[in-house]
C-alpha cells in the first residue's frame, strides 16, 4: 500500500515539473540551472569576444550549435563556426588560408636555412 502511494506521489512531482519547464518563461521557480541546456549566446559572446551576438542557431544535420564570428585579422563576418570550436578559430578563411601560406612559407625558409 504504502509503495503505491509513493509511486502516485512521483508521478504526481513529475507533472508539475512538466509544467515547471513549460512556464519556464515566467521565472517563477528557483531550481538553479537545468542540467541539460543549450549554452546561451550571452555565455559564448562573453567568453569569446569574436563571437557575434544574434547569430547563435542550432544545426540540425550536425547536431551541433553554430555562430557566426568576426574575424581578428581583417573584421570579416561571414564565417561560421560550431559553438565548440570558437575556442580556436578566430579568423575567417581567408586570413585561416594566409595563416597557414605564411607559416609555410617560413617553415620552408628555415628549412632552406637549415640545409644550406
Ligand atoms: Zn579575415
């Protein structure tokens, strides 16, 4: 008996928390952060100053969170990178491309040197 009473009452705690999450909006509740959310712009704009506020969306083929970045080297915004790599891409192509010609190029003169 006493069991059957507890599982009603679970049931019971598990439809207001149902209901909890669909108010959401509201802010009414104080139960700290959900475990499973999605990072917020606020939090990727914060810690990446690159990282362009108002373009975070959620790709759907890579299950991923994708935003758009403005470039350190020349302010290009059309590069978009996963949330998840915004720790390190911080360039657009082009100037990626220049990066690594240019980091070639002396890697082959200090070869050349090397070897001369
Ligand atoms: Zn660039």
């Amino acid at each position: 008996m006493a069991v059957k009473v507890k599982q009603n009452a679970k049931e019971v705690k598990k439809e207001s928390e149902n209901k909890a999450a669909n108010d959401g909006a509201n802010g009414a509740k104080k139960a700290g952060p959900p475990k499973k959310a999605k990072k917020t712009e606020d939090y990727f704009t914060e810690k990446y100053p690159h990282a362009i506020a108002g373009t975070l969306r959620f790709d759907e083929s890579a299950n991923k969170q994708k935003m758009k970045i403005k470039c350190e080297e020349c302010g290009d915004t059309n590069r978009e990178v996963y949330t998840s790599d915004l720790f390190q891409v911080k360039v657009c192509l082009e100037c990626a491309k220049k990066k690594r010609a240019a980091s070639r190029k002396k890697k082959e003169e200090e070869t050349a040197e090397a070897t001369a």
